[in-house]
C-alpha cells in the first residue's frame, strides 16, 4: 500500500512538472532593453515599430507555430550605456529566454557581458559593428550587415563610378563612426588614394574646420566618405555646401532617415547603403504596405523592416529548436539558421561569428525620394578584417 502511494504522489508530481513545463512552452518572454529616448531613439524607435507589428501579427495566428505566443518586456534604457547594464540585468533577473539591446554596439558591449554570463542570446536592434559579437561572445548577435561589408560595397561603388581621390570624416567616438576607415581600407585596395581625413565628436555643430580642410585640397577629392549621422550629418552636409564644396558625398545607413531626404537640393546625389529597398513585389514592399495599415503613416527608414526581421529570426530559431524557449538552445538554433526571410533579405548565421549575412543596398538620393542605386555582392576578398578597438 505505501508503494501505491508513493507511486502515486510520484506520478503526480510528474504530471504537475509536465503541466508546468507545457505551461511555460506556450510563450516565450523576450527583453527589450532599447533607447526610446535619447541619442539613439530615432533608431531605436523606428525598430520597436516593425518589432511590434512582427510580434503582433505572430500572435494574431496564435503564436510561434501557432501555439507559442510572444511576450515582450521592454525597458528605456535612455541611449546610456550604463542604463543598458541596469536594464539588461533586470530582465535577466525577471528569466526572459532572449534579450534585445540598442541600436549601437557601445551600449551593447555593456549588456553583453551580462548576457555571456547569464547564457541568454542577446541581438542588438541594428548596431553594425562587427566587432560586436566578436568581442561580446558567443551569445550576442547583430541584426544588421556589418560596417566592413557597407564599407565594401560603397568603396566598390565610389572605384566604379571612376573616383580616383576620396576624402574620409570619420569619430573615434563610437565603434559605427569609424566605418570610414574600412572604407578607405577597401577604396586603396581598388586603387584609389585617400588624400585626407578628420575626426569629429558626436554632437558636433561646427564643421568650419573640417571644411576648411576639405576645400584647401587642390586638386579636389573626387568624392567625400562619412557615416555621421544626425544631427551630425545634417549640419556637416549644410556647412559643405555652403562652403562652394560640391564634391560627391558617400554617407551609411544612419542616415536612412527621414531628415536626409527632408534636406532639400543639399542633399541631392547623396548616396548611401543601407538594409534593404522596397523594390517592386519585393518583401519590403509588403511590409511597407502592412506598416502603413497599421500605423497610418507611411514607413520613412528601413529600421521599421529591420525590427520586422530580428522578431523573424527570433520566431525561425524557436522552430528550429523544436518548440524550446531554452535560452542555451535557442542560442545554438540561432548559429544554425539560413535564409530567414526577412522584410528586407534572406538572413543566415550558419558559419558567422554572430554577424548575419544579409543583403546590402545602396540608395541615391533624388529628388527628396529613394532610387535604388543596385543590391550588389561585395568581394568577400575585399572585405576588411573587424578593427579590434
């Protein structure tokens, strides 16, 4: 009789823990920790957007595979790193199975320590630093192609279009502001020459000096390479051309926003590269339509698409992991996966060190709207090693 017994409190334990684990397999909970305020908020609130309408529209069909439902906790994290580190340790502590960080690797770097130790895989909304992962660990990922592939493209881009001399404006404030650098790295190995360069602080208003620079330059630079962006960009490009300095302007994708195109003729021939176009029956033309459904506006920055694509590649790596919401699992998921189609481009992590492959495009600005400039491949011989800063 006391056998009986046992095995029955046995079996009902083991009903209670299977009940519970059926409990917790019905949603998975992902941390937020992103800059709604602050420098980086006009990235990192675009992104929440197309996250929101990814995670909505999941759970409208009933969930990751139609029975697992997303949950998000968010935080504001200010665009301070240290409030990252608050943050990110507060939704570790409340046992989330997949943290998101800001828009910058910076910020990142301070939670991704945090995420190594906790083992819970961690993607910033859209740092392209490829030194990110590389330095975070194995469970931090980026969401974005890196500055090194960027940089590769434009550079290709800027020797076709037969420029020979290229001038470089480049911060050593943040990892992103020192794209530049690959950039040059890449236009000498195509031939061309880098006939000068400066630095700049982030916030910086007054680009006199810097100007002043570029137009003593006798003879020209046939084009000028930066990846300020606002309210940087804006005031160095107003100040150029004011200067009588009418040289080509490269810019990145921190400039896919709508304050470029709103600049008017000092903006004209702008080009820059960027996550994706919404070329016709493209993806992205889709999600631009479900975005101004919802939102009533039309998208004005690949960055709504880009939140779009991390909650894909969340939802393909808990398929991929057979349902599980395990952190340590879903980060093996994540470095296995190919192809997610995103809103913007196919994504792979198989055989990256946490930076996704995914397509680059590269846009030209005219007339206050987008022309795609083309989606090129870059050279994979040509793309610059990550500079360990």
């Amino acid at each position: 009789m006391q056998n009986n017994i046992l095995t029955g409190v046995a079996l009902a334990a083991l009903l209670i823990g299977a009940a519970g684990a059926a409990s917790a397999a019905d949603k998975i909970v992902i941390g937020a920790a992103t800059a709604q305020t602050g420098a980086l908020a006009p990235f990192d609130g675009p992104v929440v957007e197309g996250f929101d309408l990814a995670v909505e529209e999941i759970n409208a069909a009933g969930g990751i595979d139609g029975k697992i439902k997303i949950e998000v906790v968010a935080k504001d994290v200010r665009s301070d790193p240290a409030q990252t580190s608050i943050a990110t340790q507060e939704l570790i502590d409340e046992g989330v199975s997949v943290l998101v960080t800001p828009c910058d690797a910076d910020p990142s770097f301070a939670a991704a320590a945090l995420a190594q130790e906790a083992k819970i895989p961690a993607f910033s909304t859209c740092a392209s630093s490829p030194t990110l992962p590389l330095m975070g660990g194995d469970y931090m990922f980026a969401n974005f192609p890196g500055d090194n592939v960027q940089a590769t493209v434009s550079a290709t881009y800027a020797s076709e279009q037969g420029y020979k001399t290229a001038y470089i404006l480049y911060s050593p404030d943040t990892q992103y502001t020192t794209l530049p650098l690959y950039f040059g790295d890449v236009f000498k190995a195509k031939g061309g020459t880098v006939v000068g360069q400066s630095t700049y602080s982030l916030g910086q208003q007054d680009f006199s000096a810097e100007v002043t620079k570029i137009k003593a330059i006798n003879p020209a630079p046939d084009v000028i390479m930066t990846s300020a962006y606002e309210p940087d960009f804006p005031a160095f490009l107003r100040q150029l051309r004011a200067a009588g300095v009418t040289a080509p302007v490269i810019g990145s994708d921190g400039i896919d926003s709508a304050t470029t195109f709103s600049l008017g003729e000092i903006a004209e021939g702008v080009v820059f590269t960027t996550a994706g176009h919404p070329t016709p029956g493209s993806p992205l033309e889709a999600f631009n339509k479900k975005y101004e459904k919802k939102f009533g506006k039309p998208s004005e920055t690949v960055f709504n698409a880009v939140g779009y694509d991390l909650v894909k590649v969340i939802e393909a790596a808990v398929q991929k992991a057979g349902g599980s919401t395990d952190p340590v699992e879903l980060q093996k998921a994540i470095m296995s996966l190919v192809d997610v189609q995103g809103a913007t481009s196919k994504i792979t992590y198989k055989g990256t060190t946490g930076m996704p492959v995914r397509q680059v495009s590269l846009v030209k600005v005219v007339g206050g709207k987008r022309e795609l400039v083309g989606q090129p491949s870059p050279d994979p011989a040509l793309i610059p090693k990550p500079r360990m800063q």
